[in-house]
C-alpha cells in the first residue's frame, strides 16, 4: 500500500508524542506536535505521568529501605498478649517503610517497619546497604542497581543519599550486568524501534536520559507506573522525579541552558553498577 506523501509516520498504539497545541480544520481537532506533525485528537489520549517518589536518605530515613510493590498490601500489627498478627489495614503501592528488624511466621518472612507495623517481605522491594566497588573513590559518586529486588540507591563514596524503585528489562530485554559509566546525558531524547513488528515503539521527548552502555540508558519512564518490577527493553526506567533528581545529581553536570552533555577525559561520568 503506497502511503500518501503528507504522512510523515504510521504510528500504532502505544506511540507516544509530544503535543504543542491543538488546531482544527473544517471537521474536526488535530493535535500537532512539537516537530510539526498532525494526529487526529480523536484517536490519541493524553497521558498522566506517574506520582511515584524515591526517599532521600537522612534523618529518620535510613538503609534498609524498602518500597511496596503489591496494591492493597496488608499492614500487620503484633499482639502483645498473644504473638498473633492483627490486620491493620492496607498499604498503597510505592509506600516507603523502613525495615528495623526481620522475623519468621509458618514459614513466612516478614519486616518489621520503624514504626512497628509487619509486611510480608514478598510484597516488599528492599534496599540494603551494598559494598563500594573497588573501582570507585571513597568520595565519588556512583549507583548501585540490584535487578532482584528492582531498587536503585545512589552513593557518595560509602553513604547512601537516594534510593527508589526502578523497571528494568524483561525476559529477552535483559539489561546488562557490569560497571559502567554515564556517558551522554540528555534532558530529554527520542526513542525508538520501528522494526521489531508488534513490539516496535515510538516515544518523543523521554525526559532525563542517561546513557551508560550503547543505547542502554536510566532514563524517565512518564508512560507507566510499574516501578518495583521488570517491564522495559533492556533501560532501567524510574518515575519521572526520580529520574529528574538522579540526572541533576549525577556526572558530568550539565551546565545552565544546555540540552545535553558528554562526559570526556577529565570530567568522567557516574560509575552505576548494575547486578543480579
């Protein structure tokens, strides 16, 4: 099928653009995007981008830090006169606790948050403390990805200032294992695969990339709020002030105004080690 010369792409579901402003003809509105393009309005819905936040470390807020993964996650209280659990209520997703002891019930793990209340450990991605690389500086900053648990924490040197949960690559995704470096960072950038059938995509404008391995990126991720589990093509995707925060504190630092930046000889990118 021969497709006339004022399409400028075919774009399927699941394609995402960036909208400038809407306009419309004799019949009907149009969407047209930053670059120009048009998109019926009746066949595009607008997106809402994730509310997830990840917890900077201090105060109160100390390693082991763990994140609800499971909506509707029940609470727990122990009754003192009796050792038996008590429901609680519930916990919404993405709820921050921090774990202060471990236990074991028929067989069942559990933590024991800060303030007293126990939560299945299944229902939990923990962050606990990790070992500097020895490739890294005592006062350099790096990152620390665990794959199992689905948890990013950001370091300086040996202390950790940032954790959050994270989606990484799925089954024939996988994301790889390694120390590496970021190398461009971009405030924003297209992504694409227009080859791979009914898996090909299309985003415009993902925010806050960081590459560190070929096209494998950290990167905002403002089309789903699945943080705590494997879903991407291979990048490590956080919610979109999560990844704002981890660009604007990474290396190298992008100066004033600029779109992006490459690390070089002299001023080297964050080291993130990703592991399983």
């Amino acid at each position: 099928i021969q497709i006339p010369g004022f399409v400028r792409l075919r774009m399927g579901r699941g394609f995402y653009m960036s909208v400038d402003a809407e306009e419309r003809d004799e019949r009907r509105p149009f969407w047209r995007t930053i670059r120009g393009a048009y998109v019926r309005a009746d066949q595009v819905s607008t997106n809402e981008p994730p509310t997830h936040r990840g917890v900077v470390v201090g105060g109160a807020w100390q390693l082991p830090i763990g994140f609800v993964y499971r909506g509707g996650t029940r609470r727990l209280r122990r009754v003192a006169a009796t050792e038996r659990f008590r429901n609680a209520g519930t916990l919404e997703r993405h709820t921050p606790v921090v774990a202060a002891e471990t236990l074991q019930r028929n067989g069942q793990d559990y933590i024991v948050t800060a303030d007293g209340f126990i939560v299945r450990r299944n229902a939990i991605r923990l962050a606990e403390p990790s070992e500097r690389p020895s490739e890294v500086g005592e006062d350099e900053r790096w990152i620390d990805v665990d794959l199992s648990e689905q948890i990013l924490v950001a370091y300086e040197g040996d202390r950790p200032v940032f954790v959050t949960t994270v989606s990484t690559g799925r089954d024939g995704h996988d994301t790889p294992l390694g120390l590496f470096q970021i190398k461009p960072k971009h405030v924003s950038t297209t992504m694409d695969d227009l080859d791979a059938g009914e898996e090909s995509y299309l985003i415009e404008d993902v925010p806050w990339t960081m590459y560190f391995e070929g096209n494998y990126a950290m990167h905002a991720a403002f089309w789903h709020s699945g943080f705590g589990r494997v879903r991407s093509h291979g990048c490590v995707n956080l919610a979109p002030a999560d990844a704002r925060w981890v660009f604007q504190w990474s290396l190298p630092m992008l100066p004033a105004s600029w779109h992006g930046v490459f690390s070089e000889r002299g001023r080297p990118g964050t080291w993130i080690r990703i592991r399983d």
